[in-house]
C-alpha cells in the first residue's frame, strides 16, 4: 500500500506513532514505526493483531518494511483513535470521571477483553492510556506484550502499579490477570490516580502487590454496587475474580438508566473531529511508576532484592515514556 507519513501522534523509547494516508485514497489511519532491528515487540504486536476482529478492539490494517534515512523502519499499521487514549479522557474531564461514565467506558473495555479471552489470549498490559477512543467506542490496543494462553511461559511484562499479586510474584499471567488490571484501571477512571500510592521506589510497590496481602484502595464515594464490582476483580486470589463474562452480567454494568444529557456527552467523545492537525500539545496522564518494557532486562539491584523473595523472575520492560502530542478536537473548532 503507498502511503504518505504525516504528523506525529506520539513517541516512547523504542517507537514513534504517527497520522499517516492512504496516497490513494487519502485515507488516514495510524502508523506505528520503529527500527527493524529493534522491532521484535512490534511485530508480535503485528502477528496478534492481524488475528483480531472486533469493535473493541483497535482495527489491524497491515504493515510494511521502508527504508528511510538509510534505515529499515518496520510500520504497523492500525485504525487511528483521534480523541487519544483513556488517560487523555481522564484529563479532559477535569481529573477523574463520573460513576456512570465509567461504568459506559468499563462495559466496552469488558467486552473486548470477552472476546480476547474466548480466544485464549492475554492483554497483559490494560490500563488507561493503552484504551484508545475511537469514532465508534473504545478500543483496547498496544498488544506489544499480549501472550496466548496455550504458549510456553513467556517472561512477566506489563506495569507494575497494574501488575496482579501472582504476576508482581513472577509465578503466572494468565486471564484473570487482565481482570485485576482491569479493576486497576477503574480506580484511575473514577479517582485520576494510580491505584496504588505512589511515594516510594517501584520495587517498594511491587513488593507490597505481590506479598501485603493488600489489593488497591477502592474509593469510599462509589456506590455500594461499583465497589461490589471492583471487588469481584480486585480478589488476590485469581481463582476468585470474576471472569468477563460474570462481570457483564454484574449490575454495574448491566443495562444502565442513561438520560438523554449523558447519552449526548458520552456520543460527544466519540465524534471525529473536523481538523486533526491541532497544534496545541496534550499531555497523557502521568503513573506514578515506571513501567516494564519487552525489549530490556532490568539490571537494578533493587529488582535482586524482590527476586531473592520470589525465587528467578525473568522481568521484562515495558515502556511508558510516552508523550502524547496531539489531541482530540472538537467539531465546532
């Protein structure tokens, strides 16, 4: 496919996202570049997504190898979510969202999960800024660090502050390890914070996950029933969280009492917008953590103190410097 390379989106360490268009069609999608070299997380990315379907889940429309400025560059190409990512959401709406927009957000985020875990794979990594907002709902995407369930134990990768117990510990990640995620990252939609405290180093933190026997503080200002859901995911124990089809038969996210005033503010978020060249910078919420990336080994001295606790963990990780460029626009701009 010819295509023509346009502003950038956003950029961490190993990789650049940016608007790109179809030259014949004109069409614009979202391509995410990095050096063939160093490309491996991308093209696993590639291998799953490529597998995938669904309105949940952010649309695969191919790849390609270039060489520009005497480098091979290895492109994903996916749908492109003009109003960023949930984490940008979060912003928008002042710091932290309504109850029941949540629980709007919470169900679409659910249902992709459904249908990744119907078909034996793992997220790995679900938290805010890797839920993107499309023209049609929310999209679950970065699958840099996804794993099947059926394939041989892969090293841990995610982040930490979204890290299970049995994952922080090394011992597995497995389905319902998305499911504490996911109770994790509704307490970042419904507070604007990490959902755990972040003074301290990020081996403190995940010690604490993976042996206190604590689980994230819920917010005392929920309802009775959005803290009943959170806590059917944010069980230690994963053989006692709720799996994706239970949760959407949860009352928090059954078939909600919308008024006419939120169905036109939620509908509002996903409207494409007419200028998508806006000039003014967005920046994406910041974790209070550092985060794993699948392309290094950490070398600290501090991981060997956590390791000594949990016998050989192989940590890979993940990165999170990124830094959203540009945001959504509003039609009336």
């Amino acid at each position: 496919m010819a295509w023509t390379r346009l502003a950038a989106v956003g950029h961490g360490s190993f990789a650049t996202v940016y608007l790109a268009a179809s030259s014949s069609s004109g069409d614009l999608f979202a391509v995410k570049s990095a050096e063939l070299l160093n490309s491996d997380f991308l093209q696993t990315e590639q291998r799953i997504l490529s597998s995938l379907s669904h309105p949940s889940i952010v649309g695969y429309k191919g790849f390609d190898v270039t060489t520009e400025n005497g480098k091979l560059m290895y492109n994903l190409f996916m749908e492109y979510a003009a109003c960023g990512s949930l984490a940008d959401e979060i912003v928008r709406r002042g710091g932290r969202i309504k109850e029941v927009t949540a629980a709007f957000y919470t169900r679409q985020i659910v249902r992709g999960l459904e249908y990744l875990h119907k078909r034996g794979l793992v997220h790995c990594d679900v938290k805010a800024k890797n839920i993107l907002i499309g023209g049609d709902g929310l999209k679950i995407a970065d699958f840099g660090c996804s794993k099947w369930v059926l394939e041989s134990p892969a090293a841990v990768c995610g982040t930490p502050m979204f890290m299970a117990p049995e994952v922080a510990r090394g011992e597995t990640q497995g389905i319902s390890s998305d499911i504490w995620a996911l109770g994790c990252t509704l307490i970042e939609m419904v507070s604007g914070a990490p959902p755990w405290p972040t003074a301290g180093d990020p081996v403190s933190t995940l010690y604490r996950i993976a042996y206190s026997g604590d689980s994230p503080e819920i917010p005392s200002f929920l309802s009775a029933t959005a803290k009943d859901f959170l806590g059917k995911c944010l069980r230690r124990d994963p053989a006692e969280r709720w799996s994706t089809s239970q949760l959407l038969k949860h009352p928090f996210l059954g078939e909600l009492s919308f008024g006419f005033e939120i169905i036109k503010e939620l509908h509002s978020d996903f409207e494409s917008p007419t200028s998508i060249l806006d000039q003014g910078p967005w920046n994406s919420l910041e974790e209070g953590s550092q985060t794993l990336l699948k392309t290094e080994t950490w070398e600290d001295d501090r991981i060997k103190r956590l390791s000594v606790f949990s016998g050989e963990i192989k940590w890979k990780m993940r990165d999170d410097n990124w830094i959203t460029i540009r945001s959504c626009v509003n039609d009336d701009n």
